[in-house]
C-alpha cells in the first residue's frame, strides 16, 4: 500500500503521519522493529528498495516513511517512479511519503520541471491533502484541541487566540498546551489571551526588534536566549517576529506622507503604544533593511517546517546578519 501525505498545513499532515505510524505499531509490530524512516534529502533507490522488499522481523509487514521525498537526487525519484509503477511494492509494506506542501519546481539546466516523483504520488489512490485552515475553522481547531487537551474554552477566547496565530497550528497548538496546563481545568477566558500571550509576548518581541534596530547583536540573542529558556516555540517566535517586522514595514511606508503617529495607527489599525515603539525603531532601520529581515524570517521558517535545521543556529545568523 502507497499513501502520499501532503500539504501546506503541515501540522496536520504530520499529526496525520504519525497516527498512521502508531495505528501500524499497535496492530503489526509493538516493537516498532519494522518501521523505517528514511531522508529524502539523502535517499539512494536500493535503500528505498532494500526497505520496502526485505523481510520484516517476527512479522510479514513493514511500515516505510519517505520523508520529503521531492528533496531526493533527480534519478532516485525517477527510480521510485518506476518501481511504484511496475507495482513492485508488496502487499505486506505500507509505504507513506510525507511532503510538506506541493512540491516546488526545480529549476535544471535547461528547463523548469515538477519533480519526477510528483506525478506518480499524485494519482494513488491513497492520498491525503491538508491544506490551510480558513479563520474560522482554525477557531473551531483550537475549541476541539482544547477539549482534547482536557481543558474548556470560551468562544470569544477562541476567537482571540485564532486571531493571534493565523493559519500557524504549530502556534495554536504550543499555546494550547500551556493554557490548558496553567488553567488547570478552568475554562480559558479571553483574559487569559491577553494576559499570557499577547501582551506579554509582543513586549518582549518588541525588546528583540529594538536590539535589531540598534544593530546590537549580543541583546538581540541574549533576547532569543530568554525567549527559549521560557519554553517558547521556534516556530511561534519566528510567527511574532516576522508580523512584528511586517508592522514596521508598514509603519515606515504610511510614515513616508503622514507622520502623525495618531494617523498612522488608525491607518494600520494598530495601538498606539504600537506605532510610538515602532516609530522609534524604523529610524536605524532603512526600508530595504525590513523586507530583507522579514524575507530571512520567511526563509528560516520555511527550512524548519521542511528540514532538520538547529532552529537557535539558524535564528543567531540572522541576528549576526542583521546586526554586521
């Protein structure tokens, strides 16, 4: 059996992985003996093959994850193209691929083609797509994650956090946690939001920002440092800075014609606390420097989603690039 898990919500999908993993596990193999991971990044055809057609043990079936298979050389996903093809994957083997989202166009040598693979996944019969949440069905997910959790929560609350995290699961899930935790079976009240995510949180973004703004490294990652020490999610610190840089750029551009800081937050729709700190930090910033520093964020972002990377590496050069 082939199954393609694939889309840009990759919370879900991954969620969804791992429900498929431990669904086999209880059925077939307590051990986990026959279950194989393999990289798509460093993904070789006899490896793939060598797992999927070998002989489990103390069992007849295997579970194989392909992990972002479109990152494997060209040739090797032409082989597995094949190999699915010719249907020369046993009964006995459940093989899942695991992509994050569609796959992205390589550009070759002298053209732009889709991955060879991609194809071929797309037509099993077996295929699960996790798109995007729309606003409201992300407040629903929080109001079921909530209860799964063991915890209860107000509708407008919900809707608070939902309008925090966006379509960011990984961010709703990770605050999710920590209310259910701290509320302790109470119900979570839009007081809660306020009081220990969005205040909160926007102060200290606003503390690493303002580092940024004066070039001054050493504060900038001592301010990631505290971040990560109070258990903060990389990917949740990622989603704040980067809307915390969208709000400059967009503080710099209406600052252009009409200084007024009044306007300007009624403008954007923001507090005006909001506009004064901003107002202060876009003056060592240049315009180009902001959207080069929100593209970086975009970029590590993407790589954590989509590959193994050391997240505070990662953030720690963007500090030391910003700041040089």
């Amino acid at each position: 059996m082939i199954i393609y898990v694939t889309g840009e919500d990759t919370f879900r999908s991954r969620e969804r992985l791992k429900q498929l993993r431990d669904a086999f596990v209880k059925k077939y193999d307590p051990s986990g003996m026959n279950v194989s991971t393999l990289d798509g990044a460093e993904l070789k055809f006899e490896q793939f093959q060598q797992c999927v057609a070998s002989q489990g043990f103390l069992s007849s079936r295997r579970f194989v994850i392909v992990d972002r298979p479109f990152e494997a050389d060209r040739k090797v996903q032409e082989a597995i193209a094949a190999f699915i093809k010719e249907k020369s994957v046993p009964e006995e083997a459940i093989v899942v691929f695991w992509s994050g989202g569609q796959a992205k166009k390589k550009r070759l040598k002298d053209a732009t083609e889709a991955p060879p693979l991609l194809a071929v996944l797309d037509r099993v019969k077996n295929k699960e797509q996790f798109d995007v949440l729309e606003p409201l069905e992300v407040e629903r997910w929080i109001a079921k994650r909530v209860k799964e959790r063991g915890g209860s929560v107000e509708r407008a609350a919900a809707e608070q956090l939902a309008a925090i995290v966006g379509t960011d699961l990984w961010l709703a899930a990770n605050e999710v946690e920590k209310l259910v935790h701290q509320k302790k079976g109470a119900s979570i009240t839009s007081a809660d939001i306020e009081a220990d995510i969005k205040g909160k949180l926007e102060a200290n973004i606003f503390e690493f920002t303002d580092a940024l703004s004066r070039k001054d490294g050493g504060a900038a990652i001592a301010s990631l440092e505290r971040h990560f020490a109070s258990g903060a999610n990389e990917l949740y610190l990622l989603t704040m800075i980067a809307r915390q840089l969208r709000i400059l750029i967009g503080i710099a551009d209406v600052a252009k014609t009409e200084p007024n800081p009044a306007t300007i937050a009624s403008r954007l729709s923001l507090h005006p606390f909001v506009v004064k700190k901003g107002l202060a930090q876009i003056r060592t910033f240049s315009q180009s420097e902001l959207i080069r520093a929100h593209d970086e964020i975009v970029f590590i972002d993407h790589r954590l989603k989509n590959s193994r990377d050391n997240p505070r590496a990662l953030l720690e050069m963007f500090v030391l690039r910003m700041c040089t």
